[in-house]
C-alpha cells in the first residue's frame, strides 16, 4: 500500500510540475493547457486500458486453449471478436484527443 501512495505522489508531482513551470513565465495563461491534458490522458489511459484488456484476453484465451485444444477453433473466434472490441476503445481515445488538440 506505501508503494501505491508513493506512486501516486509521484504522478501527482509530475502532473502539477509544468503548471508552477507555466505560472512563472505567464505562457499558458489562455487556458489551453487544460485542453492538451486531457488529450494526452485521453490517449494515455485508453492505451493503458486496452493494453491491459488485451493481456488478459490473450492469457485466458490460450489458457482455454491449452486445456482444450479441440474447441480452439470457436475460442479463436471469440478471442478475434475481443480483441476489436477492446482496440475501439484506444481508437476512442484517440479520437478525443484529436478533437481536444483542435481546441488548443
């Protein structure tokens, strides 16, 4: 747990860095800082979630796989099926990002 809190200092920490960076030299002050934070969060944690989707997808498919190869076929399908599903989703985040870029 004293490792999570850490961790989460440490983003906390970074996330808030560029700001005191900004205010010191009065760049930024439009706003649109906001807008690039949420693009790069919009694609980084759509990234991370489909990253880890995909990791378990794999995992339990060739699991299933292994402890019965005779329905490899129809687990296939599915895992195919998957696996576009959870990539829409960084498609997704990417398209927010795109459209918060537009607004800078």
């Amino acid at each position: 747990m004293q490792k999570i809190g850490k961790i989460a200092l440490w983003t906390l920490f970074f996330l808030l860095m560029p700001m005191v960076a900004l205010a010191e030299t009065g760049a930024g002050s439009d706003g649109s800082w906001g807008y690039a934070l949420g693009a790069g969060l919009a694609v980084g944690l759509a990234g991370l979630g489909c990253g880890i989707g995909q990791g378990l997808t794999a995992g339990n498919t060739t699991a299933g796989i292994a402890r019965n190869p005779g329905a490899a076929g129809a687990m296939f399908t599915n895992f195919i099926l998957g696996m576009v599903l959870i990539e829409s989703i960084a498609i997704y985040g990417l398209v927010i990002a795109f459209l918060l870029q537009g607004k800078i």
